[in-house]
DNA sequence: AGCATTTATTGACGATCGTCAATGATATTT
DNA sequence: AAATATCATTGACGATCGTCAATAAATGCT
C-alpha cells in the first residue's frame, strides 16, 4: 500500500531507490473503519497523514455543532494545522467518512526524511505551495461566494464530493444547515 | 528604505555583506499615495511587495462592492496570490490606505535570489509557513466566528488595524455591511 | 475657520437563514 | 423481510442581516 503514496511523490520528482526503500521502512499504513478518528480536538499532533484510499473531513466543534472545513481524498496529504511551529493542541479533529486506509507520517520521520534527503526539502516546498493555493481559493470561496454558490462549484468540479459525502456534511461545509441545503437544492432542481 | 527589508530578514536569518548588496541592487522603493493600486483585479502581476511603512488592503469585487479579504502593515510581505504557480489574471485588487513606502520584488529577482542565495531558500519557505498559518487561522475564524466575534477579536489582537482602517472596510473584512457593524459596536458598548 | 466631502449612525422594511418539529425516505441490522 | 436507526425534506416562526434613505459626525481642503 505504501506504493500509493511512493509513486504519488514519484510523479513530482522521481524518487530513488534508497528513497522509497527509507519510505517503506518508516512509513507504517493504517486501516480505520468509518467514522474513526485521526485526530481529536485539544489532542496534540505528532503526526500527518496521507489517505491511500477512502476519505476523511477535517471539522471544527462550535458550540456543540461539527462544522467541516475540508474533505480529504484518495492522494491527499491530511495536514497537521500548525505542524511547523511548535506542538500545540488542536483546535480540530479529524475522522474517517468511508473505511479508509490511511500512511502515517510522524514528525519524527519527516524531520528525518527533510535531513536525509535534499529532494523531500523541494517536496515539501511544493506540497506547501500546492496547500496555499488551496487555502486561498477556501478563503477566496468564503468571501465573494454564497452558500448556494459554494455548492454549484461542488456539483460542477468536485462531484465525487457531493457523491461520497452525506449531505448534512457538505451543509456545515458551504456554510448552511443540512435544512436549507435542503431548500437550496430544491431551488436548484427548479430552475 | 531598502534596510527595513534588510533587517527584517536578517532577523530570521543573518544575511552576508553580498547578499544584503544584492538586495539593495536589485529592489527598488517606491512611494504610494494613499488609495493606489499595487495590484488590478485581472491584471497579470510579475512582482509582489513588502510593505516599509503605511498599509494597504486586499479585496474582491463582487457585485459591484468590494469586500476587503487582508490587511498588510509594516513588515509584512504583499503576496501575489498564485505567485507560486503560472502566471494568470488576479482575482483580487490591493490598494494603498495610507501612504505608503513599499519595496517591490519582481518575480524574477526573486528567481534570482533563490539561485544564487541558498539561504533564501529557507527564507522563502520561513515566509510560506508563516502565510500558511495566518490562512489556517483566517479560515478557521470564518467557520468557528461570527462578525461579532471577529470584530472583538480584532480589538483584542490588532487595535492597530482598528485604529487605522476605516470603519466600513473593516465591516466587510468581518463580514458584514457597514451598517451592521456600526450596530455590532453600539451592541458592544451597551454591554 | 468655514465649506465640502467622506464616513458613521440610525430607522424601517423585506428577505434569508437557523431552529424546532414532523414526516418521508434511505440504510443498516437482526 | 421486518424493524430500527440514520438521513433528507418540508413547514412554520422568529431572529438577524442587507438595503435604502435620512441624518449626524468627522475629515479634508482652501
């Protein structure tokens, strides 16, 4: 399984032997089961994560509601908020939506893959370049878009989203309850 | 004018006689007055900015209002959204508040630096975390915060930004019309 | 200082959303 | 297949916000 993650980095900046067979060494690969948590809120995080296959969400607990942030899928890097400064607990929790197989990267592994190997330094420039960039789209989303908007840009780019994830999921995460969602894709339907 | 940049660096990472030189070669200063565009929705930028002394704002145009996203000050660097990537129309517009001094990179010294200076690599990548994180904690203020809460939270951490800003950009910067904030204060003072 | 322009406040009103509750549909379990 | 639990839809209602308009306050200009 560890050959999902490999070949995905390979695809950026091919990767040598003495690479992949460090990554297979440190790299463990996890199974969870639906619903399972990665990460809980106020734990703190001495790990990341990549999703070999299924997804999870990342969700903020706001007066006792879940409200999803992010949806992670096949060949994403599930990230640690704050994982570049000091160990902190987490404002977030991370859990599993589909039974998922999941590589677990400590930070131990990769300080030491960042030592090692110069290649992984420009890895993790562009897998942070790549999170950026998405983070600023999220934030761009957020301001110059409604929720119903927020949900037509779903539908039209990310329908594997809309297909896996419960809709009451999707609500928190373009910002609406799972009730008028519900009359948003009503409204939808109409026109 | 170019030292503040200087120094600013330097304060991460002490930078040699040559590379302080090449900067001052190779960075030019420029004098804004108050409400200047440094950057035009749909114009392709090549350069981004550091601001020395006044402030500017970020914003979207939408409807016809625009709906301020951040606010750079002193000592912060003005990112080109997209720098990291190929180069297309911007999203966004950033406009002086004040008069301004502001230090202007071009993505080719940039390159530059890269190449020829390995410790901008590590600048660089310093500089990206710390943008990562403020975007981290931007978008988790979206999700966990109402404007109220955002606004008390800008008194609490940034009195500068409301000392300086006027009141109905800061209005949208948390999300609401000018109108409602002006209510939020007075809901504020009544408590 | 006085005038003009910009910005902030206040009021009224309509639209939209969240909440609560009930019902309907879909999955899951035994 | 029936029973149960989970999820989605619909209706009603109150609260909040945006808009428009008017006024007040603050700022900038000569």
């Amino acid at each position: 399984m560890i050959q999902h993650l490999i070949s995905f980095l390979d695809s950026y900046s091919p990767l040598s032997r003495e690479e992949k067979e460090y990554l297979e060494a440190h790299i463990p690969i996890q199974s969870f089961s639906k619903n399972e948590f990665l990460l809980k809120q106020d734990e703190i995080s001495n790990r990341f994560f990549f999703i070999i296959n299924g997804c999870a969400r990342m969700f903020y607990t706001v007066d006792g509601m879940e409200k999803t942030a992010f949806f992670y899928m096949e060949k994403d890097f599930v990230s640690a908020y704050e994982r570049f400064t000091k160990q902190v607990p987490s404002k977030h929790s991370i859990q599993t939506i589909e039974k998922s197989t999941v590589a677990i990267i400590s930070v131990e592994t990769a300080q030491n893959l960042l030592q090692r190997f110069p290649k992984f330094e420009y890895l993790a420039r562009v897998m942070m370049e790549n999170e950026l960039i998405i983070y600023q789209n999220i934030i761009s989303s957020f301001i110059t878009q409604n929720a119903e908007q927020r949900y037509l840009h779903l539908l039209k780019h990310r329908p594997d989203i809309i297909q896996r994830i419960p809709q009451y999921h999707l609500a928190t995460y373009v910002g609406v309850s799972p009730e008028t969602l519900s009359r948003i894709r009503k409204r939808i339907l109409m026109a």
